[in-house]
C-alpha cells in the first residue's frame, strides 16, 4: 500500500513538473504564516525562494494563542474582520477559503486539530511550534534564512531583490508576506510597507490592535491583578458606541484580559474613548441598590459590596462612589475608565492598517506593478482575536497561489 501511494505520488509530482512551468522564480518576502502557507502551496508550481530576516522560520507563528496555535475560529466567516477599505474583499477570500479549508489543508501536512467551547481551533497537542514544523516540513524548496531584504526594484519584467548583505536576487514574481508593524521582536517592525513604497504603493494609517489599554488610573489604584470574569464592556466615543463580554484584569497601567483586548480592536485609531465596565451583568442596577439598601447598619460602608463583587473592586467603587448608595449601584453597572492610550505596536498582536485594498486587485495582485503581489498581515486587514489573523493569513496565501497557479498553468 505504501508503495502504491510513493509510486503514485511520484508520477503525480511528474505531471505536476510537466504541466507548470516552474522556470517561473518567484520571491516570497517574509517566512512568517502567510509566506509559509504560499510557499507549500506554490512549491510544485513555481522555483521558490522565501527570505526570512529572522535565523529561523515562523517565529510568530510559533508564539500565536499564548504559545498553542489558535489557528482559526469555527466563525471565521462571520463579520469579525476590519479594514479602512473595502472589508467585502477580504470576506470573500476568507470565505472561499475558510476555516473548514484551512483545517483540512493542515491535515493535510499531518496536523489533528481540535476546537474549544468558544470556537477557537487549535492543534491537538497544543503547540504553535508543531504548525511552524509542519509547514517546514511541507516545504522543500529554497530558504535564505537571515536575509533581510531592504530594496526592491522592477526593471522590465523583472524584480531585482537587494538584501542587508548586499546580496542581489532577481525574480519574476515577488510576493510581500511581510507582516505589520505589531511585535517588532518577531521581525516584523513595518519594513513590508516601505519596500511596498519603494514599488509606489501607499499605506493607511496604522494602529495597534489586539493590546492592552491605558486608562486613567485615580481609581483603580488598588486593584492591579484582580481579575473579573465575564463582565461586560462598552467602549463610547464620538458617535460609537461596542459592548462585548469578557475577562478584564486590572493592571498598573491601565486594563488587559480577553474582554479589552477584543475591544481594542474595535477603538484603534478612535479619539477620547471611555470605557466602562459591568460588573455584574446577571444583576439589574435596582436589584443592586435594593441590596445594597438591605444591608445598611449591618455592614461597614466600605463592605456594602462584599459578597457581590471582589472586595477590593467592592471598596474602590464605594469610595469612587463617595459612600452614595445610588452611585455605587451606578459604578457596578458602568465603571467608567477613560481610554488614554494602548501599550503600542511592541505589546499588540496585529495591525490595524497597511497596504490598502483599493492597490490590489481580486487575487491581491498590485494593480501598481504586474507581478508584485501581497498576502497576510501586511494588508489593511485585521482579525479580531480568536483564531481569525491566522485565518487571514491562509486565506490571502491561498488566494495569491492559486493565482500564481493558473497564471503558470496558462504559460504552459
Ligand atoms: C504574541 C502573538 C500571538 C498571536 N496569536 C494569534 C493567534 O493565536 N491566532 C491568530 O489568528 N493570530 C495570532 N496572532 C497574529 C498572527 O500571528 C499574525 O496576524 C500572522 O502571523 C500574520 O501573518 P503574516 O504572514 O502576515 O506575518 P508574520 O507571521 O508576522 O510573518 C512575517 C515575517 O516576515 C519577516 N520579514 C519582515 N520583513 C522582512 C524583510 N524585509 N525581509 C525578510 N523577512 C522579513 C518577519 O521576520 C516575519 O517572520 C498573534 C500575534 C502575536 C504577536
């Protein structure tokens, strides 16, 4: 049986040679999700080289879901995609190429995937590292690790590549899996936009998303790693209003926890933003005074709250609420906290922004210049936490090989 399958996969392998004309030498710019996803994908099509600035491949992707790969979101199809431009594009990709696709592709390379109760898919040994490896085992085709490449030029029907070495490449088609700007100790420090420029291509602006938020701290001084599970959270601003449910944790600077990370998404780039946190979502703001007026004379101001929410987040709210029982079943409801900033690009998982989507046509091909081409995150699209970044990524990659794919056959 063994045999049947090496022999049968050897004379597809030679159909594939004879039917494509893999003389076609393309760059991909990045080793990172997207680049590594394209180059399995293409490696049969065209002569590959992927460039990673990095010594080793993937090292983003090897520290996605806090180390154990959420790789997609059973979800990935509904609306949890931004972008300043034309957010249909990338539905559409992300929806011929979903998670359902993205999960058998994995399988494909000898992945088992499992989902979580919230629709997060992840690998089922729960190592982002093992996603890297399959990918680098999947790929057989040219690899110039620790090779930045800092100029990109098209001069006829060829793009000359210069790396930080001075090392010189040339190839016909190059596509740019450079990332964002967000985590820049990954190798991603925004460089993509600037070769893209050097191309004539713009780019939006950019904010951090899926990060920590700065608040104004007078009131939540004491409660520096307290946790508080399922609240609700609203975020307001000038003519905005998002609420969306969530862990928030309490931290030096400001807030962190699953529930703010999701909402930085929604307000990056927004200005004079207030959050304000349920605490109690179950429990109505009457129910909450009646409660409170229950235990006057038998509990000390501060501890009207003890037994309803953390004691120390019970006292910060009394004392906010200057003793006022009315106020203090306000701030249960609607702790207000304004937004001061976030952590940065440094601490954020994506980028809100980049190249925009009016630059490339349906298969993310630069309409500035044939033959350049752009996947992943390196686009003005950004995924909401859960799996859907990685989710973009493969779909972009797909969309871009299968391009490349056709364009190949049809030179045949
Ligand atoms: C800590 C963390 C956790 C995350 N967790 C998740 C998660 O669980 N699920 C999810 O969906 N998303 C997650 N994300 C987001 C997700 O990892 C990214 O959106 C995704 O990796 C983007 O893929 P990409 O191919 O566009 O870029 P990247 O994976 O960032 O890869 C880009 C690569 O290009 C290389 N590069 C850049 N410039 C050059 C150059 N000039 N020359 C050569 N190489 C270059 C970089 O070194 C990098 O390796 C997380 C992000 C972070 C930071």
């Amino acid at each position: 049986m063994e045999k049947f399958f090496s022999e049968n996969f050897k004379k597809i392998d030679f159909f594939l040679r004879i039917e494509y004309n893999v003389s076609m030498k393309t760059a991909i710019i990045g080793g990172g999700a997207s680049g590594l996803i394209l180059a399995t994908a293409l490696q049969n099509v065209n002569e590959v080289t992927v460039f990673e600035r990095n010594e080793r491949v993937g090292k983003k992707l090897s520290a996605t879901g806090n180390g154990q790969g959420n790789v997609t979101n059973l979800a990935a199809t509904k609306e949890e995609y931004f972008s300043f431009g034309n957010v249909s594009l990338a539905k559409t990709l992300i929806s011929r190429y979903d998670d359902t696709s993205f999960a058998a592709y994995l399988e494909s390379l000898g992945l088992l995937l499992l989902p979580d109760e919230r629709g997060r898919v992840y690998p089922a040994g729960r190592q982002a590292s093992a996603v890297t490896d399959a990918l680098r085992f999947a790929y057989a085709g040219k690899t110039e690790l620790a090779t930045k490449i800092t100029d990109i030029e098209k001069t006829g029907k060829v793009f000359s590549l210069t790396a930080e070495d001075g090392r010189l490449f040339v190839f016909d088609r190059v596509v740019l899996c450079c990332g964002g700007k967000a985590a820049k100790n990954f190798g991603t420090d925004g460089n993509g936009y600037a070769l893209a420029g050097k191309l004539g291509h713009t780019q939006t602006p950019l904010y951090p998303s899926l990060v920590q938020l700065k608040t104004d701290t007078t009131h939540i001084k004491t409660l520096k790693g307290i946790r508080v599970i399922n609240a609700s959270l609203t975020a307001r601003w000038q003519g905005g209003v998002h609420t969306l449910q969530g862990d928030v944790i309490f931290t030096e600077y400001g807030v962190s926890g699953d529930a703010v990370f999701r909402m930085s998404a929604f307000i990056a780039g927004k200005q004079n933003v207030t959050l304000e946190i349920d605490f109690l979502p179950p429990f109505s703001q009457e129910k909450m005074e009646e409660t409170l007026k229950s235990k006057l004379g038998k509990f000390p101001e501060t501890e009207l709250l003890c037994g309803i929410v953390n004691n120390q987040v019970g006292r910060a709210i009394m004392k906010r609420a200057g003793g006022d029982i009315a106020r203090a079943s306000a701030l249960v409801k609607a702790f207000p906290l304004p937004v001061t900033g976030s952590l940065g690009f440094d601490y954020a998982q994506v980028t809100k922004g980049g190249i925009p989507l009016d630059e490339v046509d349906e298969n993310l091909q630069s309409k500035k210049v044939k033959g350049l081409y752009f996947a992943g995150e390196i686009l003005d699209v950004d995924g909401q936490c859960g799996g859907f970044n990685l989710q973009w990524a493969y779909a972009s990659a797909r969309t871009v090989a299968t391009a490349l794919e056709e364009e190949a056959r049809g030179q045949v």
